[in-house]
C-alpha cells in the first residue's frame, strides 16, 4: 500500500486521493462519493479532521494537504 495520501481542500469538499480511502471514510461514518471530474473519492470538509486523525496517527501514513479554489 502506497503511504502518501494526498488531499485537495476546497470551501465545503476535499479531494482524496490515496489507497485504502474508502474504508477510512467508512470507518469515521463520512458520507462519500466518486468524483467523475477529479477521478478520486470526495467527502465534506467537516469530518476530515477524524480521517487525518486516522490516517497520520494510527496508520503514519504521509497526508499531503493542498488549497484549492474550486
């Protein structure tokens, strides 16, 4: 599994982009869908604090976080 996760921040959506997503959003009950145009899992900003929780702390994998205005 790939150790990088990199994830796009926007006003109310973020952007993940990385192996094993799914069942991290999954596990902290965030609502998710498959972004067509990105070609990448989205969910809202509010419950991404708990996902870089889960993500950094328990797996230490690396989370690159990027501003963008979409």
């Amino acid at each position: 599994m790939s150790r990088t996760v990199t994830i796009e921040v926007g006003k109310r959506s973020a952007w993940l982009r990385g192996q094993g997503l799914a069942a991290v959003l999954d596990e902290v009950q965030s609502p998710r869908m498959w972004c067509w145009r990105q070609k990448c899992l989205t969910c809202p900003i509010d419950r991404l604090d708990d996902v870089l929780a889960i993500l950094e702390h328990r797996d230490r994998r690396h989370v690159q976080l990027v501003a963008v205005d979409r």
